[in-house]
C-alpha cells in the first residue's frame, strides 16, 4: 500500500524564485488545458494536451515554459485528466466516497503544488535535488521507509514550503487489545467510546477571534494593495494554526483506537446536511469529522484491522443499549436518562456509542416491546 510522508524545508531566496516560477508554470499549463477541455465538444485525452504542451512551448508568448522542468507540467495534464475521471466514475457510481466536482481553475492566490516524478528528483544523503531547482535540505522529523516513486513541492497560503514523498509501505500487524470499539462522535465532547473513555478535542476559539478580527480589518482595506495581502497571509496563518492543532489530534487519536482494537465502527453522519445549521456550522467544520474517518479507515488498512460504517438512519440514540427498549427522539439538552424498562443509568452518548457498537458487530435487541407515547425527560428533573 502507498503512504504520504511531509516534511518541512526552508528555501533560499534564489530557490524560492525558481519555485514561483515553477508553480506559475505549472497554473498556467493548467489552466490553459481546462480552457481548451470546457471548450471542445469532445473531451481531449492526456496525448492530445501533452502535443498542446509541447506546441506552446514553441510559440513565443510561451517560451518562458522552457525554463522549468517539464516532469511537473506534464505530471499537471495527468492530474486534470484524472480529475475529470474521477467526476464522470462518480455521477456514474463507479468511485467510492463522496462526489467530487468538475475540475476548477487554479488561482495564484491558493496553495501551490508541482509533483517531480521518478526522472524530476533523487535523494542525494540528507538533501533532495529538484531538478531546474537544486539541492534542498527538508527537517527529517522521521526516517523514509523505502524510496519514494515521486515528490510534491507544496507552498501553502502561508508561505510554508513541505515536501511530500509518496513510499510504498507493507502492513503493519500489532495484536488488538479489543475486540471491538464503537465511537459515537460530538461537538462539545468529541468523541465517545463504547467502553465509556470521553476525548474532547482541541480549542480553537483563540485564533478563530484572530481570524474574524483580521477578516474585519481585510473588509477595509483596498483590492490588491501590499497591506491586504500580508493581512490575508496572516489569516491564512491562524487558518494553519486551527488546521495543524486538528490534524495533530486526528492523527494521535485514530492511531491509538486503530491500534487497540481489531474492529471499528463509526456512525454515517450526514456532515453536509449538519452544517446548514447556522447556530452548530463552524463547531462542527472545526470537529474534522469526514477527515477522522477518512484517517481511521486508512490506518485500518494499514494495521490489518476491520473498518465497519452503520447506517445514519439507526436510532442508536433511541434504545437502551441493555434491553433493547426504545424511547423514541430525545431533545439535545437531555444528556442523561433512566430507561424506565430496566432501570440503567445511561449516559446519552456513551449509551449511543454502545449501540453502535452492537449494531456494526451484527446483534441487534429485540424491538418487539411497547414505545412510550410521551418525551424521556432528564434524569435530574425525576
């Protein structure tokens, strides 16, 4: 299987020209091969915008294309060709996860990417020769597991210059403590599991208050200037800060559960339709949940472990997860309640996780019992 290892590196003036040069190149033959794809009647294929790239260098107006490596330029048709593969297997249902879009045009102003293949770059001890750019020193915060098949160059809206290696990596096989874990995910409280651990995640309340007092100062400012862009440089920064704390804590905690346990089981949460909510929108874009799940899953691969999903439709927050008693819809600010069937104290949440739990490993309770016609009430107010 195939993994991404980033790191950082610090360019030196001279290669952070060659590198916005590279990646101005890089947009252009983009964009001008999207131009002519929304154009044509018939969708071109990648041989056919390889002879466009090839025809531009030639004329004048495009001679500056020959300064670069052609590894990326090239390596940039096979990812828009790819692109609108993966939008015509999606509407035809041939692709797995969520819906992708058509490919849009790259602006200066976004992150900037140029993937070197196996003929663009080599690793030469410590440093990585980039061709047309030179030698690079990345901080090698982890050794490579074998030799890499390609390298992006990524500069993100802040200025960061990383590095980004594609190795292919054998499975890892570490003995589960558990058989099985299910995980009831939160804003207030992250996640719980089903053995009853509560993880709350990160705050990021300190650079979102950054972030809207930077926007209210962008808001004033004119279209263009030096000053707009270095404030918007700064929000791109504590957009980074929010993004590094998330995935720093993804990261942590899907390995640790992945680790643990030889079954995982999440709930199909309809992220999309959550976030309509004007009052719950930016806590739940904060919470990272599709990205959480798309970690877990990876790291299922990799450690050998089973990755199960249950459909969004289970009323998991409507049983008892001891005797199968249903309640019905319970209102959001009822976190602990008495089942009036058996008598347990549950948790809201850890009682959800439970279900879950049960749900993804195939037992079910038996439903067959009398629902109440009136609202569960908290257990406080009893």
């Amino acid at each position: 299987m195939k993994a991404r290892y980033k790191y950082r590196f610090y360019p030196t003036d001279q290669q952070k020209q060659s590198l916005a040069q590279l990646f101005g190149c890089v947009r252009v033959v983009w964009n001008d091969a999207l131009a002519l794809c929304k154009s044509s009647e018939k969708l071109p294929n990648y041989n056919q915008l390889s002879a466009l790239l090839t025809s531009s260098k030639k004329a004048e107006e495009r001679a500056w294309l020959n300064e670069v490596s052609s590894v990326p330029l090239q390596q940039s048709l096979r990812h828009l060709a790819s692109a609108y593969k993966n939008f015509f297997d999606a509407r035809k249902g041939k692709r797995k996860g969520k819906k992708v879009g058509l490919p849009k045009f790259k602006k200066r102003t976004n992150k900037q990417s140029a993937e070197f293949a196996k003929s663009g770059f080599s690793l030469k001890e410590n440093e990585v020769y980039l061709a047309k750019i030179g030698c690079v020193k990345p901080i090698w915060s982890r050794e490579l597991p074998g030799v890499p098949t390609s390298v992006t160059v990524i500069k993100d809206c802040g200025n960061r210059y990383f590095l980004s290696f594609v190795v292919e990596i054998n499975p890892v096989r570490i003995e589960p403590k558990n058989q099985s874990i299910g995980i009831d995910l939160g804003i207030k409280t992250f996640a719980v599991l089903s053995d009853g651990t509560q993880v709350k995640g990160p705050d990021y309340l300190k650079p979102d208050h950054k972030i809207r007092k930077l926007q209210r100062k962008l808001a004033r400012q004119q279209k263009d200037s030096s000053r707009r862009n270095k404030t918007r440089i700064r929000i791109a920064k504590q957009h980074n800060k929010i993004t590094d704390k998330r995935t720093d804590f993804l990261h942590k905690l899907s390995t640790k559960i992945v680790s643990e346990n030889q079954t995982v089981i999440l709930e199909d949460l309809n992220v999309s339709g959550m976030v309509k909510n004007r009052r719950l929108a930016r806590a739940i874009s904060w919470q990272g949940w599709y990205e959480f799940r798309t970690l877990t899953e990876a790291k299922c691969d990799k450690y050998g472990r089973d990755f199960r999903v249950i459909d969004r439709w289970e009323p998991t927050s409507q049983l008892c997860s001891e005797c199968g008693f249903k309640w019905g819809k319970l209102d959001l600010s009822i976190r602990k309640l008495i089942c009036l069937n058996c008598g347990t104290h549950h948790d809201r949440d850890e009682n959800a996780a439970k279900n879950i739990a049960q749900v993804g490993m195939g037992y079910r309770h038996d439903f067959k019992r009398t629902q109440r016609e009136d609202k569960t009430t908290c257990s406080a107010s009893r």
